[in-house]
C-alpha cells in the first residue's frame, strides 16, 4: 500500500502543478487509474486511497473485475472497441474513450436502448494519423459529430487523443495543442445533445504536457501502479497501455455470458 500511496501522492502533485501552469486547479482534471493487468487486491487499495475512476483497455479483463469490486466507483473503457463486443459494455462502463465510428455509436445506442442506461462517448481522434492505431482522422472527427448527435442513448462528452509514443514528452505537445483546438472547434458547432467539455489525453509519460495544453482527464497507469510486462523480455515504454493502441483490439472471443454482469449505478 505504501508504494502505492507514495506514487498516488507523487501524480496528484505532478497534476496539481501542471494544472496550475495551465491557470487551473488539479479539480479540473480527472485522474483515470488505468488497471490493465492490476489485480483485484491492488486495485482495492487504489480504491481505498481514494480513486474512483478507474480505465480499462479490454473488455474481457474488465468484465472479470468490475463484479468483484465495489459499485460507488466508475470504469472507462481506455482501449479499443470492437463493434461485436458494445453488448458487453453497456452497463458496466460509464465511458467509452474510443468511439470511431457511426456504426459503433449505432451499436451502443441500440444496445444502451435495450437496457435503459445510457453510456458517455469520446471521440477519439488519430492526430498524428498512425495507421496502427483506431481513431477518425481529425478532419472525419465533424461528420461523425453530425451522424451521431441525435442518438439518444450515446452522449458524447469530448475527444479521446493520443499522441505518437516519445521518449520525450515535449514531442507529444503539438499533438496535445491540435486535439484542444480541435475541441473547440467542434464545440462551436452547437450541436444538439453533443456537449465537448471532456479532452482525454496523456499517460504516464506525458500527462504533464498534456495537462498544461488543456487535458480534463488524464489516463495514467505505470506511474501508479509501476511498469507491465513485455513481450520476451522487452521493457515496456511508459504510457504504452494506457489509452487504445497497438493491440488494445485484441479481447478474446467473449460469451453472452460476460454481457449479463452490469455495475450497479
């Protein structure tokens, strides 16, 4: 718990001073505490140290977590969804960081329909346009606005941007700028039922920059809970797990089963 407390400690200063670079306050930004591959006993004390906004990359994992958890906390999808697995997270997530789509959107809504509890959506948005990752090209991100805006189960709150992974956190801020201008540009297309408050974007690697070009929430993971394994061996880059990427589509095929556990609200 220690570790934990220290490194919860070390981030809300770190959000703090960067909010405060930004003419904000740390209120401004959420912190999402990213669980990919956290277990349940560290996760409760995660909880326990007072988070309760918790990220999550694939469905499956989620799924086997969430009925094991308390209900006064909320789950956000981080990763990528696929549009067969939007019957799983109805229900159990409060948010979806990675709608790309107007068929995905239609699916959620048909789904968020069936069971009377409407789901939260970013758009994420590929800015650097890397073709390994989801994400509607930033000049797509208006027309999906226009098509979806009137489903009445899918409210879409903001953007979802991530930015090309960089040793160097200041590589990520001309990234960071376009998604906030961004923002604000669709913001001023008023549309109906669409409200563009939320900017998610920034890692542990980078959450500063992001925080200081206009981040309201921040999805952070090793910074918390320390570095994930990797493949053969390889050190994992700090953030890379946190937010849909490379292999963020990669659930295993999931029964109807896993659809019926929902997070009481």
């Amino acid at each position: 718990m220690s570790s934990l407390l220290d490194n919860l400690t070390e981030v809300r200063e770190r959000i703090s001073r960067a909010a405060g670079r930004s003419g904000r306050s740390e209120r401004d930004v959420r912190l999402i505490a990213v669980t990919k591959t956290v277990g349940i006993d560290v996760i409760t004390e995660a909880i326990s140290a007072g988070l309760t906004e918790f990220g999550e990359n694939r469905v499956q994992e989620a799924l086997a977590k969430v009925p094991e958890l308390p209900t006064n906390i909320s789950w956000h999808l981080v990763g990528t969804l696929q549009r067969n697995k939007a019957r799983h997270v109805v229900g159990v997530f409060s948010m979806v960081h990675s709608l790309d789509s107007v068929e995905l959107a239609r699916e959620l809504d048909r789904r968020a329909a069936a069971i009377g509890v409407p789901i939260d959506a970013l758009v994420q948005v590929n800015v650097a346009r890397e073709p390994q990752k989801s994400g509607v090209a930033p000049e797509g991100a208006a027309d999906l606005l226009r098509a979806v805006c009137g489903l009445e189960n899918v409210r879409v709150r903001g953007l979802m941007i991530m930015a090309p992974y960089s040793a160097d956190p200041e590589a990520a801020r001309p990234w960071f700028r376009q998604g906030r201008q961004l923002l604000a540009q669709l913001a001023r297309m008023n549309l109906p039922g669409v409200e563009m408050e939320q900017l998610s974007m920034g890692m542990s690697g980078d959450f500063e920059v992001a925080i200081e070009e206009g981040a309201t929430m921040v999805r952070i993971g090793s910074a918390l809970f320390g570095s994930r394994p990797a493949p053969a061996g390889r050190p994992q880059p700090e953030g890379k797990d946190e937010g849909a990427g490379e292999g963020a589509n990669a659930d295993a095929a999931m029964g109807d089963a896993g659809g019926e556990r929902r997070a009481q609200r």
